[in-house]
C-alpha cells in the first residue's frame, strides 16, 4: 500500500501510531539517522520482510522503487503476502508516475487528506470551515493559534517545500499568485490575465497552477461538457483546497472577518466541495455545468454507472436554487438533486430537491456507489 498526500502537521504522528500499534519499522528519510539506514536499501529491509515498514518523507529517496518492487515480489514468493510497505510522502507529479511505473500491480494509492466533517474532532462545522481541516489548525486552542500555524505553514511551503518540485519562483512571487488565486476561489480563471497581475509569464502561470493542484493544494473543477446543443462554458475553476489556508491568505482572522468579506460566499462552496469529494467513491466524475444562457449547477456528481447528482451550495439559512439550477436540470436530467446549506436540518424544496448540511450529503455521498 502506498499512501500519498500533501505534507502536513499530524502525518507523521499518525505513522508513528501505525507504526507503534503494528509492531513496524519506521524511516522518517528526513532524518539524515534513518535515511543512512537505507544506504544498502536492500540489505537493510530485506532483514524485515516479516513486519510493516512505514517510510516517510518518501519523495526524499525516489530510487527506493525499483528495490521496493524487488523485495515485495520476494515476499510474494515467500509467502509473506502483501500490505509490506506504507509509504508516505509529498505527492509530486514525478513520484506519482514513478511509483506507478516501478510498482504497477503491487501498489495502491490513498490521498491523505484533513480533516473532515465526518470525522469527529469535538469542533462545529463553523469553526473547521474557519480554521480548515490541517490538525494543528483545527485542534488549536484558540483562533490566534490557528492561525498562527496556517501562516507558518504557508511561508515552509511556498519556500522550501515547493522549490522541491518545481522550477525557481521567488517565494513573494508564488504567494501573490497564491493569493489572487484565492480572491478568485471558484470562479472560471484566465490564466493569462493572472499571469499579468503577479508579473510572471502565461507558461510559468500555468506550470505553477499544475504544480499546485499536483501537491493537493489547490484544486481544478473541470466544467461538464456533453451534446445538449448549448454553449457551454469551458474553462476550469479553481480552489484552493483547504478553506483555513484560502482565510490565512486573505487575511480572515476570525468568524466575523469571514462573514463579512466579499470571499465568504465561494469560500463556503470551496469547502463544501472539498468535503463531499474527500468521501466521494472511486469512480465519481465532480464538474460544474454553466451554459451561455444562464444555466448552472456548483457541482455534478457523474456516478460510475452514469447516473448524476446535482448539488447547488447556498450559505442560507433559507435556501432556494435559483432559476439557473431548475435549467440545469432540464439540460442534465439528474438522477438526484441537493442543495447544501448551513443549517442543522434535512428537508425537502420540492418533490425532488432536497435541501441538507455538509455532513449528511458527505454521509451519502459516501455509500453513492455501492461495494
């Protein structure tokens, strides 16, 4: 099993947990202690064939694959089965394709993601779409201590974790583009008007947005596309991922800060978004839909078996789907409709629209496909 998700406070507690209860070796490749241990990678976990090996920070030593491949084959042989190896590691475009190349039939991928709702963490919906789901931001004492962790972690990011895997950008650079990005949460981006506001040319632009959603942290909403005989838009939305860190890059210290900044809007649907994907099932296909002349939908579901599910997001306490929704019905002819709204209650708008918290539809969303 190989795990991959975007560097975060908790990951390593959690490995170490795992390790701990599994009786396994742990290598954090970050340490120059650990990584020595690997300089004769396989004699050194070739002697531990019998136990779980948990390797952090793997992208710190790609060249581990093909040993790896070699050593999960020998225990095949010998009867050891499989669930040898957890990995763990900044997921890079590079390493992705790596690990699938070098250990293609002998892997399988899981995104690590924050928390979400439906994880309990003794915290309301409110303050976890403030704060967002890293652990030392959510599980902080206090909003300033959230925060504080958010911005400490945005600067580690923009400058030493994303010099790793992309070309040279001055870190003041990446973090202006960082944060137009999120002034412009969920909305279809030009790419080249971005580019002329930070200063940096269309193809770094570009690069930059790729790499971003590689590391997970932002994330790239394609629009739906079909023959319904309409113009229908096609550029891709954009979000940043996490809703703590879209607040910290704003500048949004606190719930009131939120609640009255032009963002709070796109910034709820960004969160919403991000917690019905965190459970949506292998196989579910999320876009927008928006025609020319005025139908739209913030998020369809497109089911394995081709059934879709329309999902309108509303931060009101009294929802109502506007007259673009009703015409994106009539455009997809969803199986399913929803509204998500802030409230505590599940009821329905009409015959077949329901209106429902974050929680419930995430819970639904979750057993869309069945096993």
């Amino acid at each position: 099993m190989c795990l991959l998700g975007p560097r975060q406070a908790g990951k390593t507690t959690l490995a170490l947990e795992v390790a701990r209860e599994a009786g396994a070796t742990y290598l954090d490749l970050e340490s120059e202690r650990d990584l020595a241990k690997l300089t004769e990678p396989e004699l050194y976990l070739g002697a531990r064939l019998d136990r779980l090996v948990v390797i952090d920070e793997l992208h710190r030593a790609p060249n581990l694959f093909p040993v790896l491949r070699g050593l999960i084959d020998r225990a095949r042989r010998e009867g050891e089965g499989n669930g040898r190896y957890l990995l763990l590691g900044s997921a890079a475009l590079g390493l992705l394709r790596q690990a699938g190349e070098s250990l293609a039939g002998r892997i399988r991928f899981l995104e690590l993601t924050p928390f979400s709702v439906l994880e309990t963490t003794r915290r309301s919906v409110d303050t976890q779409w403030l704060r967002g789901g890293f652990p030392g931001s959510l599980l902080a004492a206090d909003d300033a201590r959230s925060l504080r962790f958010r911005l400490d972690f945005i600067r580690t990011y923009l400058e030493r974790d994303i010099a790793q895997f992309g070309p040279r950008v001055a870190a003041e650079t990446l973090r202006r583009l960082w944060t137009m990005l999120g002034h412009r949460q969920g909305a279809p981006l030009n790419v080249a008007e971005l580019a002329r506001n930070v200063g940096i040319d269309v193809r770094t632009a570009g690069r930059y947005l790729d790499l971003l959603v590689d590391l997970f942290v932002a994330r790239r909403l394609v629009p739906w596309h079909a023959n319904v005989g309409k113009r229908l838009a096609k550029a891709p939305r954009y979000y940043i991922r996490d809703s703590g860190l879209l607040h910290a890059l704003l500048g949004i210290r606190q719930g009131e800060d939120l609640l009255s900044h032009p963002v709070v809007g796109a910034s709820f649907e960004g969160f919403v978004i991000e917690n019905l994907l965190a459970h949506a099932p292998v196989g579910v296909e999320p876009s927008y839909y928006r025609s020319s002349g005025g139908a739209e939908v913030d998020l369809v579901l497109t089911l394995p078996r081709g059934e879709r599910w329309m999902v309108e997001i509303k931060r009101s306490l009294s929802p109502r789907p506007a007259r673009g929704f009703h015409a994106a019905s009539a455009d997809l002819k969803p199986a399913r409709r929803f509204v998500v709204y802030p409230g505590d209650e599940r009821f329905r708008l009409a015959l077949d629209i329901e209106a429902m918290p974050v929680a419930e539809l995430a819970a639904l969303v979750r057993t869309s496909v069945p096993s």
